[in-house]
C-alpha cells in the first residue's frame, strides 16, 4: 500500500466537498481515461476542447482550458488564430468573448 500523498485536482479543490461524485468523475474518466486515450495527442484535445468550448459560448470554462492547451503545447497565437476562424462557424459574439478571455487570461490589458 502505498503512503505517497498526492496533490488535490483542480475539481478536488474547487467542487471537492460540494459535488465528489462529479469530482470522481472528471478525475477518473475525463482527464483519467478519455484525455489519456492515444488516438489524439493531448495537444490536439485541448485544442479541439478549446474550440467547444469557443462554439458554445462557455467563457468560464476557457480559465481552465486555455492555459492547459499552452501547457500542452497550442500556442497563444494559434489559440487565437483558431478563435478567430470559429467568428466565421460559432458567432461573432462567441468569438469577441472567447478572445477577450483569453487576452485577460494571457495578461494582456484589455481596452
């Protein structure tokens, strides 16, 4: 039995002792299984994750995803180059709050 203590997640953290059965879900089937699966790499996940979440509006979420897919190696340029296509497919509304999230999230004064 191992005693190593690991780091809470970010779901732990933030929904831990609101919601664990969606906690145990998001760390044990989405980032555990689904985003493990080897038919896409992680960097082509988070940019198609990124996409939805630009098509459907989701604002909130971008706090998390956007700087995972720098982490797994999208570019910021790309990840605006990619909401900048998305105006065209997913609403130019989508696309004008996608980008000035992802300017505030990158540190870039707004205005």
């Amino acid at each position: 039995m191992s005693t190593k203590k690991t780091e809470p997640t970010a779901a732990q953290r933030a929904l831990g002792d609101f919601a664990p059965k969606l906690v145990e879900l998001t760390d044990g089937v989405l980032f555990g299984d689904v985003w493990e699966r080897p038919q896409l790499s992680a960097r082509d996940r988070s940019l198609i994750t990124c996409a939805a979440l630009v098509a459907m509006g989701k604002t909130e979420q971008m706090a998390f995803h956007f700087p995972r897919a720098l982490e797994n190696g999208v570019t910021q340029d790309e990840l605006v180059e990619m909401i900048t296509h998305l105006a065209f497919y997913a609403g130019w509304p989508n696309a004008m709050s996608a980008v000035t999230k992802a300017k505030e999230l990158f540190g870039k004064k707004t205005g």
